[in-house]
C-alpha cells in the first residue's frame, strides 16, 4: 500500500524525567513550554511522578527540543529509556 497525503504520521511517545517540578505553577510552566512546541501533538504532566508523557511529529521535533524546552522554565529534563 503507498501512503498518500491523508494517510496518518507516524507519532512518536516519549517520557521526559523532571528534576525541579516541585509545585503545581512549575508543573503548568513545562506543560505550556512542551505544548507551545511546533509538532507537539499532546502532552501530560505528573508532578507526582515528576514526568512529563509528550506525544509528538518526529518530522518536526526532536528530543533535544523538549528537553531545552524543560530547561527553558528552570527544570531539568531527562529522557527515560
């Protein structure tokens, strides 16, 4: 089968460790950086357990992205593999 133009991208699902997501206004803060990112398709953030699940266009974001985005509001942001 060939995939034409309305056929579905490929998403790719990451967890993203947070160090110093220690309230809920810092926890709103890497929501809104990582969501603000162009090819961001969703993304949840768990202060709990101090992850952030972001779904997004690997065409149009790359992991460095999301974690300079995390650093960008004062957090660390690590990949978990």
């Amino acid at each position: 089968m060939i995939a034409g133009p309305t056929a579905a991208k490929a998403m790719r699902a990451v967890v993203i460790a947070i160090s110093g997501m220690n309230n809920a206004a810092v926890a709103r803060s890497v929501r809104s950086a990582l969501a603000l990112i162009r090819g961001v398709q969703d993304v949840e953030v768990r202060p709990q357990s101090a992850e952030a699940h972001v779904r997004f266009d690997p065409e149009l974001v790359d992991d460095w992205q999301l974690c300079r985005a995390v650093q960008a509001v004062g957090c660390r942001g690590e990949l978990r593999t």
